[in-house]
C-alpha cells in the first residue's frame, strides 16, 4: 500500500498571533515550525513568509532566507511555496517564489469568495500563465481546488496542453465561499479527478481532522497545519504545527498506513522526473 505524505501549512497568509500565538512570522520563527512538522512525519512544507510584524508577503529574498533557514534545518524537506499569496496580491507579486526553482508551487485553479468582501482572484489566464511558468521551470504545480468546478478547469487545461498529468490535487475543503469538509462533498471530489491523478486533501477548522482521516482512508494524502486550522482538539489551541502532524501520524498508524520521507513522497509525485 502506498505510503502517506504529509504536507505541512505552517504559516499562511491570513492566520494570525492573536489567533494562536505559536504562528510563525520570523524567520526564525518559520524553521522552527517548519523543523517541528518534519520531525513529527510532514514530508512537505507549504511555504508562505511574513515580515517580521506577520504582514503576509511574496518578497523572493524572504522566501529565499525562510527556505535556506529550513534547508538548515531539514536538508531533505520538499519545499513547496504558495503562489496563492494573500488577497489582492498581483500574479506578478504572487509568482516570485518559482523563481527560487522549488521542487512544487501550490496552482491556485479558480476563483473564490474568501469571508466577507474578499475575493481571491484566479482568473483562467492567471491559472494558464502559472501553470506556463511551473512546466518552463519543471515546478510540479499542487493543483489547489476549493469546489468542483476548479477540478473542471484543471482537467480543460490538462486537455488543452497546460497542465501536465499526473497531475496532484489538493482538496481544500471548508473555505467559506468554497465547498464544504462533508464525507459527501470529499467523495464527489475524489470521484472526479483522473485516474493516476494523486491528491492531498485538506480540512479548514473543524474539518481538519475528519478530512485527513477520509483521504487516509481512500488513499490519498493529507495536509495539516496553522494556515488551515489552530487547534488540536475542540477549543485547546496546538502547540505547534508538529503537535497537528503528530495527530495525523497517530490516526493512520491505527488505521494501518505508513508515513513516507520525502525522499518516498518524491517517487509519489514523480518530483524531478
Ligand atoms: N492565502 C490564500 C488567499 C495557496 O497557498 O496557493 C490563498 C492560499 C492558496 O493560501
Ligand atoms: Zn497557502
């Protein structure tokens, strides 16, 4: 049976200190949960930065100083950085850590209504131009689909020549403005993709924990982390992003499933192929 990645979001753009204080925002402060999640058995890290005062940026020089502190840390990571930045950024502003050649980019492949006036923008020339980007610098994109529909646009850019298969999902579910963490909705998800497609799935808030044991269970592969969700159980907020692995670990240990390296989470992937 194919082994379980586990990625870590340990950052974001949109969570905060005053949600939980452990979210990190130096440099420091990002390695260290970086480190915490890949000693617990994450064997990706999806990478957003902030300023020192937690202003979420895609500056290329802090990607760069965030990734070297983690490199030092953990030499053998996958580092995959977020072109999804936050709300309102530019493509342009959005695009700069591909630059740094990751082994992954999350590809963001639709538009969404993200809580109250914000919408985070990702029109079909942003995605074509994103995904353009990755293949011309062998960047595996993490397709990142909140709702059906964004399979849909994936698979047409897929048919069109955009977007290389295998191609890997992640099912973020629970976004408001996006579908829900539902047993339902994962399923409708995962019927719908390609087969040899893999996929990560991800649960927002109280939809963290219920969705990575639905996709340990169907075979897929699971994202946790402070960018999704602060809390390891009801109303008790995580220590750190390694304290959210540790969960996942403990659930499909019993549930029957190994964890891979990152070194095993590259052959899933096909990484440097
Ligand atoms: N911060 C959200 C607006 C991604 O990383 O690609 C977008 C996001 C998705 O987090
Ligand atoms: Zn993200």
């Amino acid at each position: 049976m194919e082994k379980l990645i586990i990625t870590a979001a340990i950052c974001g753009a949109e969570v905060t200190k005053k949600h939980n204080p452990n979210v990190p925002y130096t440099v420091e402060e990002i390695a260290r949960e970086a480190e915490s999640a890949y000693n617990a058995g994450a064997s990706i890290i999806h990478l957003h930065v902030r300023y020192d005062d937690g202003t979420p940026t895609q500056d290329k020089e802090r990607f760069r100083e965030c990734i070297e502190a983690i490199k030092a840390r953990c030499p053998d990571v996958i580092i995959q950085p977020s072109t999804g930045g936050a709300v309102g950024m530019t493509s342009e502003e959005r695009l700069q850590p591909i630059y740094l050649q990751p082994e992954m980019a999350s590809l963001d492949c639709g538009t969404l209504n993200f809580g109250g006036d914000e919408i985070f923008v990702n029109t079909e020339n942003m995605i074509i131009e994103f995904a353009l980007k990755m293949n011309e610098l062998s960047i595996k994109p993490e397709l990142e689909v909140f709702d059906k529909g964004m399979i849909d646009t994936a698979i047409r850019l897929h048919k069109k020549g955009y977007i290389k298969a295998p191609m890997h999902f992640n099912f973020v579910m629970g976004v408001n403005g996006g579908i829900s963490g539902e047993m339902r909705d994962f399923l409708f998800l995962k019927e719908s993709i390609p087969e040899g497609s893999t996929f990560t799935a991800t649960g927002i808030g109280r939809y963290e924990f219920p969705v990575a044991t639905m996709a340990i269970l169907t075979g897929g592969h699971v994202r946790v982390g402070f960018e999704d969700n602060v809390y390891i159980s009801k109303g008790v907020l995580a220590k750190s992003n390694g304290e959210l692995v540790e969960k996942v670990v403990r659930i499909a240990r019993e549930l029957g499933k190994e964890i891979a390296t990152p070194d095993e989470a590259r052959k899933i992937l096909g990484l440097g192929v």
